[in-house]
C-alpha cells in the first residue's frame, strides 16, 4: 500500500489524489448503476464525462510535469539525471493514473449497459 501512495505522490499529488478521487466517485456511479432498476443512461453519461476528465486531468498533469523539467533544464543548464527522473515522474505517473481510471470506467460502462436491456445510444450530431 505504501509503495502505491509514493507512486501517486511521485505524480504529482495535486493531479494524481484528483484522479484518485474521481476513481471513488465512478465506483459509487458503478454501484448506483448496478442498484437502480431502470434506466441507467444518465449514469452511464456520466460516467462518461468524469472518466474523461481524469484523462485531461492526467495529460495536464503531464504538461506541468514537462514544463517543471525543462525549466530546471534552463535554470541550471547541466542537469543531473535524478533531477531529469524527478521531473519525468510527474510527466507520466499522472497521465497514467487517468488511463487506468479512464479503462476500468470502460469496463465497467460495458456492464452497465449489458444490465441493461433498453439502452438510447447517444446522437451524432
């Protein structure tokens, strides 16, 4: 358990708890979707919509992460390769974090709709 939360402070806590965060909140959609009888495409929608803001949430976390790299690369023009590491931690445990939360949302969506027999595809518009 240790090792996960100093993966997730390695990412960037400001990004990665959000993620995290957002993981909690589709569990409980997940579990309301399985509960409720009916229609579950406001559940599903919304699943939808938080799954993909972890994953720009990740990505924005990578940008940072990039940005705080290069403007250590700048600032001290021969940068050691465990400042470069430190910075590259950021760049993709974050993004990371949000693939993961973004495929198991997926998944969980796929069963959401197989509970359910009458589900509206969404409208391309």
């Amino acid at each position: 358990m240790n090792s996960i939360i100093d993966k997730l402070n390695d990412g960037g806590p400001a990004f990665t708890y959000i993620i995290m965060l957002a993981f909690l909140v589709l569990i409980g959609l997940f579990v309301r979707g399985i509960i409720i009888k009916g229609d579950k495409y406001k559940t599903i929608e919304l699943m939808k919509s938080i799954s993909w803001f972890a994953v720009a949430w990740g990505f924005l976390g990578r940008t940072f992460g990039l940005i705080s790299i290069f403007d250590k690369v700048q600032a001290m023009g021969d940068v050691a390769p465990s400042v470069f590491a430190d910075g590259l931690k950021i760049a993709l445990v974050a993004p990371l974090c949000g693939i993961l939360v973004f495929a198991l949302t997926r998944l969980g969506i796929v069963v959401l709709i197989q509970l359910q027999k009458d589900f509206k595809p969404q409208e391309n518009n």
